[in-house]
C-alpha cells in the first residue's frame, strides 16, 4: 500500500497590515491624481476664459477704430455726427460719441445677415448701474460660423459684459509742444470685460487722423 506524503510549502501569503497597507498607498496615488487631473481641468478653462475676454476687449478697440474711421469716412466729425445731422448717409455714420459715458456695444444683427447698408456696430449710452446687466451681456450665436453678440436675439448665453468707457485722453496731460498725437483732437477708447473669474481692460487713444 502507497504512502501519500504532504510536504509544507515554505511560502508566506500578505498578512492584513500588508494588504491593508497597500490599499493606503493606493488611494492617496490615486486621489493624489485625480486631485491634480482636476486642477489642471480648472487651470485649461480660466485660461480659455482669460484668452475669451481678451479677444472681446481687444474686439472693443477695434470696433471703436472702425466707428471713428467710418464717421470721418462719412464726413462728419470722428467722434460722430449730433442727431440733427444728415449728409444722406445716415445708415453708415454713428451719433456722437461724448466723453465720461459708458458705452454697450455689440455686433449688429443686420450687418450679420448680409445686410451690407446696415452699420457693423451697434453702440448705445448706458448708465452707471447697468453695465454689469443684460444690456452689456455678450451672447454666441452657436452656428457653422458662431460669432459673440447681444442676448437680444435670443443665443446663448456667455459669462461676458463688455462696454466701453469714453474719456478725455490722460496721457497728453504734460505733453511737449511737438508731440503731433497730443496736439490732436482725441478721446481715450477703454474696453472692459468682466465675468465671475476677472476682469480685462484695454485701452487706446483714438485721435483725428485727418487733422
């Protein structure tokens, strides 16, 4: 008759302190990651917005060159014709521009539907209290080809209020005799964006180039 015999393998399994161990490092690594995955996701977004609100605010400026360059274009002063004026052309000039007021602007809905006598801006007066409000909010139009405009139209919302801020230009206080900017006729154009995350201001002089 065989004998079965049964040897004792020499193999040590984890104890619970080892596992439990294990499963510590593990968590804090993976915490440790998604902790930093998720900085990095908010870090990517301010920077999107950061680089959002700067595009707007530059737009501003160059949308108060555009107006300034279409009044004189149009024969009237470059800071925009008084509401009794008309040469005829009154669909490519804009209304005077005054300093220490703040200003919506927007581009205008016409313009973008292809109607080419309409004005490319839309610039409207408002007060103190209502530039963080609807009339400064900045909407997208989310088409094939989106574009950053008012809410009036009903797209969808941005986190965006852009105006503009006109006033007497400060940087020629002092100026020499010979500095031809200063001497001038000229405003200071400010473009502010503001959103929950900050703040953007740009700003330019926009002088009479005709003069």
């Amino acid at each position: 008759m065989k004998k079965f015999e049964f040897k004792k393998l020499d193999k040590k399994g984890f104890t619970l302190t080892e596992v439990m161990i294990g499963m510590t490092i593990l968590t804090v690594a993976i915490v440790a990651s998604t902790n930093l995955l998720i900085s990095f996701i908010s870090s990517n977004k301010l920077i999107v917005e950061n680089t959002q609100a700067y595009f707007l605010a530059q737009e501003g400026l160059e949308a108060m060159r555009n107006i300034r360059d279409s009044n004189w274009l149009n024969k009237v002063n470059f800071k925009g014709a008084d509401s009794t004026q008309s040469n005829g052309n009154a669909n490519n000039f804009y209304l005077n521009i005054e300093d220490g007021r703040f200003y919506s602007l927007f581009l205008d809905e016409n313009f973008i539907n292809g109607n080419l006598n309409s004005k490319p801006w839309t610039l409207e007066a408002v007060g103190d209290d209502d530039i963080s409000k609807e009339n400064t909010l900045i909407c997208i139009n989310n088409t094939e080809n989106p574009r950053f405009t008012s809410c009036a139209a009903g797209y969808d919302k941005t986190k965006f209020h852009r105006y503009i801020e006109i006033t007497k230009s400060k940087q020629c206080e002092g100026a020499l005799p010979e500095d031809d900017l200063c001497n001038k006729d000229s405003f200071l154009a400010r473009s502010y964006v503001k959103w929950d995350k900050g703040e953007i201001i740009l700003e330019e002089v926009m002088t009479n180039w005709k003069d």
